[in-house]
C-alpha cells in the first residue's frame, strides 16, 4: 500500500478519514454573479444517448407511451414490449427502489443481475408521470451491459480467494491480522463481465497507525485482484442502526413524550431544544417532533472505529432536567442535534424527502470521537449515521458546521439514490453533490444570499481562529475544470481523486445555484440524483442527467442554456480527456491491467484486458518504446489473464492464471520470444504458486510459494531445463516475510530474505551468483523482538550493485534507496529517506544508467497540485540530484525502465490509465 498520513482535517466525506489529505486547493477568485464564460446553447433534446460498451441506451427522452399498472410491473412491460429500442432482458432485472414526488412521479430503478448475481453499477431507471389510465412513461435510462457471458460459478477455492484480497495489502506489516469480510459475488462488467468474490479488508495501516480499510474484488475464475479502493462506508452495522434508536427514547415497553428544553452550543449559547422526556423523569437529545426520530449520542473521546455499531446499553445524550449542562455545548452534542433537524427539514420542506432513506428512518448523530488515542479532526458518514471528530488546537467539534452536516447526511441520501461509486468520477461526483447540498443547507438556513463570497465556502465556521477563507476545506467556485485541473490518479490515492476532482463537478452544479432560482436549481440536482443518476456514471453522465432532469423539470430554453454554460465552464463535456496536455508519448491509450509494465533493449511488454478476441482474458502484448506501432500479441487466446511479465528486451516471461486447457485452476509461468515463436511452458504445479517472474538471456527466475504453509522459494530454470529449487536456511523465506520480490541479470540473483533469529528478526538483501551456485553479499537488517520492523522492498541489480527500497519503522521518517556492493564490500545510501524526496516504498526501477523512483508528495497546507502529487523522478545509479521524468499533473504510476533514461510508465493525468514513454527526464517542472 502506499504511504499514508494520519487523517487529515477538512477531508469531509464518506470514507474521507481513511484517505490521504483530502482538501482541495482553495482558489481565492470572488464569487461571480454568472457562470464564466459565453453563454451556451444548451443540448438539443437527446432523444436518446447511446451506452457505452452496451447495446442498451444510456438515455431515452421525450417519450409519452402509456403504461398502465403498478409503477413496477408498468416500468417492466414497457421494457419487455419495447426490446427492439433497450435490448434488455427484463428477467434479469430486479427492483431496487421506487422513488415517489409529491407532484405523482415515480422512479422504478432495477439492478441488472447476471445469472442471478448482481452486476456491479449495473441500473436501469424508468421514470412516470400520471396515474391509472393517464400513467405514462417519460423516459428511461441507466447502465445495463449487454453481452455478458462470465461464469456464474466460481472456479477458486473461497480460501484461496480470500488470501488473495488479503494479499491485496501489499505491506507484510499490514497483512498481519488484517481480515476479509466476504460480501458475496458480483459480476464486474465490461466485455463478457467478471465473476469476482467481494471482500471488505480491514487492517492497521503500518505507516499512519490508523485504520485501512479497502474494497477489493478478486476475479473468482482466474484467480486475481480485478479491483480495489478506499471503503466508503467504511463501518456499516447491519441492522444496528434502527434498532437501537427505535429504543434510545427510554427503556423497552416504555414510552418517551416529546418535550422541549434548552442546552448550550458550542460558543456557550443557550438555545431551544427537541428533546424526550424518559419515563423516569429523565430527558435525552432525541427529537420526537418529525417522523423520523433523531438521536444525539456523545462518544466522549473514544475511538471512531468504536461506533460501526453503537454500544450495547448506549443512550443518547442525557440530562435529569430539559436544561442540559454545559457538557452538551463543549462537545458538539447540541449543535449536531440541530444540524440534524435542519438538514432533514431542508429535505423535505424543499425536495419532498422522508429523511435520509426517503422512508423517515430514523437519523442518528455520534459525536465527539477521537482516532487511534489522538484528536479527529474529520467527520464521515459510515453508512447509517454521521460520526463527527472532536477537532484539536485549530479545529472546533466536527459537529458545530452545519453545511458540514449537510455534507454528510447527504452522502446518506446518495447511498439510497443513485449510490454513486466511490471511486473515479463517480465518487467525485459523490463528493461534489454532497458539497452542494452541504453547503445549500446552510446558506437556506441562514439566509446567505448566493452572492456573498462566502456561501461557496465549504466547513469555514470550523477554524478556532483565522477568517474563514484560511478555514473553508473546500470552496465550490474555485474555477477549476477539467482541461486545466483534473488530477488523474489510481484508485491507491484518493480512490482515484473522489475528494481531488470533486470541485469540478461541484462547481458546475453550484454555478446552476447562483444563476437559477435557487430553489429551482436545489430541485433539479435532486432530481438528477434521484432520478437519473446510476452508480458508474461519469462527468458527461451527470451533464446528461442533470440536463434531462431540467427538461423534466420544465425549465425554459434561457435557463438550460445556463445550466449547459455552466458545465462547459467547467469543461465537463464529451471528449474532455483528449484535450489534456502531456509531454509523455502514449504507447497504449487506455490501458486495463492487472499490474504495470516490463521494459528492456527498447520493448515494453504488459497484460492488457482490452482483447480484440472478447473473450474476456486479459492478453500479454508487446511493443516498441521507441517507434510508433501496433501492438503485437504474444500470449495464446485461452482466455486466461496473462500479465505480470519481464523481459531482457529479446524474450519475455510471464504469469498465466486460470483454469488450463483441462479447466484445472491454477498459475503458469510462460516464455516466449519478442519476435515471435512458440510459446513455451517453464512451469505449473497444483501446489505451488509462482511469482515475481524475471529472465536473463536463456534462463528464467521465479518465486514459488506454498499456500498451504506460506513457505517462499527461488526456482531456476537454466537454458529452457526444469526449474530447480535454490536452497535457503531453514527457517528462512516464512510468513509474514516470505520472498515476494526477486531481481535478476547477468548470473546474479537479488532476493529479500528474513528469518527469526533469538528475539530478533532479521531481514537482508541478498546476492546469489548462478555461477558460483552461492550468495556473494548479505545486508541484514536486524529488529528486536516487539520492535517496529522496517520495510524492505523491490530489489534490483543494476549498475554492478544491488539497490533496493528501505522504509523505516517511524512512519514520520522517509523511504530511502540503499545500494549494495554485489561482492558483500559494503553498502551505500544512494537517496536518504525524507524532505525533499520521498520515494514510494514500493515503485522502483533502473536500468544500468539511472535510477527511477515514485515520489510520494505531502500535501501542502494550500491544498493537493500538480508538484505535490504522486511523480516520478531520476536519478544516476552512481548517485546524483533527482530530476522529474514528466511534467504531466496526474498519476504517474509503475515505472519500467528501459535503455538509458528511458523509462514507461502507467499515467493517469487524462482521467484514465495510458501507457506512455519517455527517452529522458524533463528536468524540473
């Protein structure tokens, strides 16, 4: 995993503490009375937006067809009666939810199943208006992927499936007492689709000290991690929630009156309260005075990992008469109580809506929370209630910012709606509809006209001193767009920039808010979300829907083109990714693997999943880095997912997984030469799992690990013969540090092995010569029993030296590159560890020349920019000054070095993955 900090203040966000720093750059441009730039004519009527990857349309408008019945067996007929126009099968189609408006419209949304699992994303929605005879469809709309094929059966053991989402944590240090909650099956789509095994990972995070928690999905026919990303609800309680505050009014089978009292706020004022009167006299934060109950209950400080359900006995904030003492003030209890109140009277006095759930559940409020024995200064929605941190020296209690509140309870109203995923453009767009409504909360209730600058100012009342500008953790007119500001990135940081790029999207809508009546502007988001927004959808999508939702609306032809104007201004329109600047040179747009590149004498070679025979494997494909060209295929179509290759530049090596040609699972190591020829099989065993391939003229080199007992070990394979095992100590080569990394060239093998010795583990960077048939140069690196152990990672034998990857203990300390004499002479520190560089603990490359190393930016106090992102930077393998490879402001990701200072890399700055080159560094930026 990559190198996390603790969580950072101002990241609001479902999910957001789990991140790194999460606020965005703050822009100190005033408030506009108009969206920027010239006016815009809005989009002729779709009539209807063809899917992408699908036969099924992603949008139908216009239409007036009746459908009389029931809204959910109408919405199916139409879909069945009309298949020539949706090519859908509405047997694998079952319903979600119906979304009801006081003006008579109702919203069927359908989750797609295949083969009776569901498929990720997978939502269609037909919309209605009128009633009995009079009901008709209006439009229909969403994601349904056509064409899936995938097994419904998985073809891994569950056992093995689940030490493959554990394996997913890269660190051994996280690895250790991590665990997998088993979700059940889900279909990925895309192609034929993915059977995957759904698994939740929670573990401690080695080098922030708090806790890591990951969605990964692990391909259930192949055998490996298809994807992964931060938790957004991070600590669900299966029905904890409701049952708890359907008691917290007083003690089972007595009944709680509402009553009214008063209670300090956080600035010492006394304020009216909702409160309940207790059979006992007693009274508690529970408001009874709207249908869904809401419920105040104070954490006192404890940990906020401490509430994915809430203590057994645990009762709301108490008092023994309606006036609560100062405590309720100083721990945020109070203002949390109102916030509360306000945010669901602003859902349902504006929008028509029921509460969080759209069925008056109730709403529940913790507050006052710490993380890992220190300050939180941070607040979540964890998937049934909102959690609010109790602030440190700079920040107030999470719970006094009202459009804080808003933020998170409307993360809820997502997670019921449109359930955006959160990840990518859809969880910045997640992030940017809770900003919207976050911050529409609060200049409603406060009467805030839209041109005061600060109504676009995002938790700016948190801050115990400084103006509020200094404050805001975000700011929704801070211009950006998606040309000039979009960060591309993995979903290892940020989940792919939900927090990052969320301003974007954000922007455009609040736009609309300033030049719309707001309230008009405040029902067409919603309408967007709750209507026509799927959980895949990308920034055109959310064009799309909120622009069809304005035709729904009846917005006249001036005010569509403002909300058309508002998002060209912000660059969300078709085709926006290829007009992003690089200095790289693309070698493969597009790029789906399952892990980075291999490079050598001017090839690269990589597993892609974009295969031209849709069979749904992911094909081995090679090109060169140095001529443009089509990529040649070097893998057999067998449907089985071919990638984490090497290459010496003539021949490449590879892993193949799945079930072989006698539907036997398991993993095969593969040769072949770049020019062509036969593939050749090196090796394939039912109990032994290969891994970390490397080659070196006519010999192979590769990591065989026993899953039963975890117990790791070099296998060799010289001049095409069977590989034999290179023996280690005894006791070597185990659990929780079992080889994973093995470097080879020129008869040298490079390896980090460990083993216990007394008290004491041992970790060393190794050399074994082939020729000698011994090791020539050990470096251990030794830690006291209960000690924190560093991390030594990615070895590579370049420059006659072996080099590898050195993060110490302390995570406040730096990675350091550390370089090894191949003879045992000594050893060298090629980059110290922390300012200014701070390399990746695991993205390292060299070839004989120069050294290229991920570094890991921290985020400024101002907010995340192009200099402070995740960059790669070179320098000589003698030693030297870094220098940046690229100047590009995304994600620059799996380095491969080439010849010289050539260097491939997977790059994420046009909002995908791309696979780009370039000859020498850009020097600095």
């Amino acid at each position: 995993m990559h190198h996390r900090s603790r969580p950072a203040a101002k990241a609001f966000g479902a999910g957001a503490a789990l991140s790194l720093a999460l606020a965005l750059t703050l822009a100190s441009s005033p408030a506009l009375a108009a969206p920027p730039g010239p006016a815009a004519e809005p989009d002729p009527v779709p009539g209807l937006v063809a899917g992408e990857g699908t036969a099924a349309p992603q949008l139908v408008t216009g239409l007036s067809e009746a459908a009389p019945g029931g809204p959910v067996e109408a919405a199916r007929a139409h879909l069945a009666a009309r298949s020539d126009r949706y090519r859908i099968d509405p047997g694998e189609l079952a319903e979600l939810a119906v979304e009801r408006t006081a003006e008579g419209r109702q919203t069927v949304r359908f989750q797609q199943y295949h083969g009776g699992i569901p498929v990720l994303g997978g939502q269609y929605l037909v919309r209605l208006v009128g009633e009995g005879a009079g009901q008709r469809v209006e439009s229909v709309g969403g994601k349904y992927f056509t064409g899936l094929t995938a097994p419904t059966a998985p073809a891994v053991p569950a056992a093995t499936l689940r030490r493959l989402a554990l394996d997913s944590l890269r660190d051994p240090r996280a690895r250790s007492g991590a665990t997998a909650e088993d979700r059940g099956p889900v279909v990925l789509p895309g192609g034929a689709g993915r059977l995957a095994q759904h698994f939740t990972v929670r573990a401690a995070d080695p080098a922030a000290g708090g806790p890591l928690v990951r969605e990964v999905y692990v391909d259930a026919t192949r055998g490996v991690v298809a994807l992964a990303h931060d938790a957004a609800s991070p600590y669900q309680a299966e029905g904890a929630g409701a049952a708890r505050a359907a008691a917290a009014a007083g003690p089972p089978g007595a009944a709680a009156e509402p009553a009214t009292g008063t209670a300090p706020d956080f600035l010492g004022r006394t304020v009216p309260v909702n409160i309940a009167r207790q059979p006992d006299g007693g009274y508690r934060l529970v408001d009874l005075t709207r249908p869904a109950t809401i419920s105040t209950y104070d954490g006192e400080g404890r940990d906020y990992t401490e509430f994915g359900a809430l203590p057994e006995g645990g009762l709301p904030v108490g008092s023994p008469g309606p006036d609560f003492p100062a405590s309720a003030g100083t721990s945020g209890t109070t203002d949390a109580h109102l916030n509360a109140a306000a945010v669901y009277d602003f859902y349902r006095d504006r929008l028509g809506r029921a509460g969080v759930d759209g069925k008056g559940s109730p709403i529940m409020s913790v507050v006052n929370v710490g993380s890992g024995g220190k300050s939180f200064p941070n607040a979540t929605w964890d998937g049934r209630k909102m959690i609010y941190g109790n602030g440190d020296a700079k920040y107030r209690q999470f719970a006094v910012a009202l459009d804080v509140a808003g933020h998170e309870m409307t993360h809820g109203v997502i997670q019921h709606t449109a359930d955006l995923q959160y990840s990518g453009q859809s969880g910045a767009m997640n992030e940017a509809i809770a900003d919207y409504f976050g911050n529409a909360v609060q200049v409603t209730a406060h009467k805030v006209p839209m041109t005061d600058p600060r109504a676009a100012l995002l938790g700016e009342d948190l801050c115990r001193t400084g103006t509020p500008e200094e404050c805001a953790g975000r700011r929704l007119d801070d211009r950006r767009t998606t040309v000039d500001d979009y960060l591309g990135t993995g979903l290892d940081l940020d989940s792919g920039g939900v927090h990052l790029n969320s301003t974007i999207f954000g922007g455009a809508l609040w736009d609309i808010r300033r030049t719309l009546d707001p309230l008009t502007a405040d029902r067409l988001v919603y309408r967007a979300l709750a209507e026509y927004l799927t959980p895949l959808d990308d920034f055109v999508d959310g064009r799309n829907a909120v622009l069809a939702a304005g035709r729904s609306l009846g917005l006249g032809r001036s005010e569509l083109r403002a909300v058309a104007a508002a998002f060209d201004a912000h660059g969300i329109r078709a085709g926006w990714q290829g007009r992003i600047a690089a200095d790289s040179r693309a070698l493969l747009r597009g790029a789906s693997t399952p892990v980075g590149p291999a490079a050598g004498g001017g090839h690269w070679v990589m597993g892609n999943a974009e295969d031209p025979t849709g069979q749904g494997g992911v094909a081995l494909y090679t090109g060169s880095t140095t001529a443009p060209g089509t990529p040649t295929r070097l893998s057999p179509e067998d449907g089985r997912i071919h990638g984490w290759a090497a290459t010496d530049g003539k021949s490449a090596v590879w892993l193949a997984i799945g079930p072989d040609a006698t539907g036997t699972w398991g993993t095969e190591v593969l040769t072949r030469p770049l020019s062509g020829g036969p593939v050749r099989s090196v090796f394939q065993s039912s109990k032994l799992s290969p891994g970390s391939v490397r080659i070196s003229g006519g010999d192979i080199a590769f990591v065989a690990t026993d899953g039963e007992s975890g117990r790791s070990r070099v296998q060799l394979s010289r001049n095409g013969a069977a590989p034999v095992e290179i023996p280690l100590p005894e006791g070597h080569g185990l659990p929780p540090y079992a080889l994973s990394s093995l470097t080879f060239k020129d008869g040298l093998l490079g390896w980090i092995e460990a083993w216990t010795t007394g008290e004491a583990t041992v970790q060393a960077p190794t050399v074994f010569s082939v020729a000698a048939g011994r090791v020539t140069a050990q470096y251990p690196v030794s830690t006291p029993s209960g000690g924190r152990a560093p991390y030594l990672s990615t070895p590579l034998l370049a420059g006659g030296r072996l080099l590898w990857l050195q993060a110490p203990a302390d995570p406040d300390a730096g990675t350091a590159i550390r370089s090894g004499a191949v003879d045992g002479s000594g050893v060298s520190e090629l980059l110290s560890g922390g300012a200014p560089y701070t390399p990746s603990d695991t993205e390292l490359t060299a070839s004989e020349q120069a050294v290229t190393f991920q570094h890991r930016g921290a985020r400024p106090s101002g907010g995340w920019s192009n200099a402070a992102f995740p960059k790669l930077y070179q320098l000589p393998v003698a030693g030297g000054t870094p220098v940046r490879v690229s100047c590009n402001r995304g994600g620059q990701l799996h380095p491969a070095a080439d010849q010289g200072s050539r260097v491939v890399w997977l790059d994420s700055t046009p909002g995908r993955d791309d696979l780009v080159v370039r000859g020498r560094p850009a020097g600095s930026c």
